[in-house]
C-alpha cells in the first residue's frame, strides 16, 4: 500500500472518530432540538428534574438536573446550586449569555 493511502485512510479514520466522539460528549448532535444552559441560584424550591421552563409564558424547555455547587460564583455572586436546564432551538435566539432565569411556583 503507498504512503499516501495510509495517510488518507489515517486522515478519514480520524475524522470518523472526531464525529463520533463528538456526538458521544453531547457536542455535535444534528438530531437534538434543544441546548442546555447552566443557572445558578440560592433557593430553587418547587424545581425537580423535569419541570418546565417557559419564556413569556410558553414551554420552550425543561430542567435536566439541580446539583449542589457550593463553590460556584455567578457574575461575582456566590450561589450555591446549579440548574441544568434544556431550551428548545425555537427558543434558543430568546436566551442570551445576560439572560435573567426567575423561579415561579404555579399551582
């Protein structure tokens, strides 16, 4: 085999695997219709896994997870939880870096 064919064999299977690790840690998934956004806040009473999250009052997405972060400083804040939450592409345009998330109890 010449040189040149094991180097483009080398080249596509390393192409391959860039994808497919890519599409493993989250990063390039064509077929997702959502992203997800990291919040923080001090109190998120009422938030579970699953709960809605609406902009101007539509669901554009939902919460992946809540975790404790103790350690974690948002716009030199301190907060002690971290909100994983899923927004729709629809919706994605809606949600800028200075975004401001609120808690909303509806019974």
């Amino acid at each position: 085999m010449k040189p040149e064919t094991k180097v483009g064999l080398l080249f596509i299977l390393s192409m391959i695997l860039v994808v497919v690790f890519g599409y493993y840690l989250g990063v390039l998934n064509p077929f997702s219709n959502s992203r997800d956004v990291y919040v923080g806040f001090n109190f998120a009473g009422g938030i579970e896994v699953g709960s809605p999250v609406r902009v101007m009052g539509v669901k554009v997405g939902k919460v992946k997870a809540v975790d404790f972060m103790p350690q974690m400083k948002v716009g030199g804040e301190e907060v002690k939880l971290r909100v994983k939450i899923s927004v729709d592409r629809m919706a994605w345009e809606s949600v800028r870096e200075d975004s401001q998330f609120y808690i909303n109890l509806a019974g």
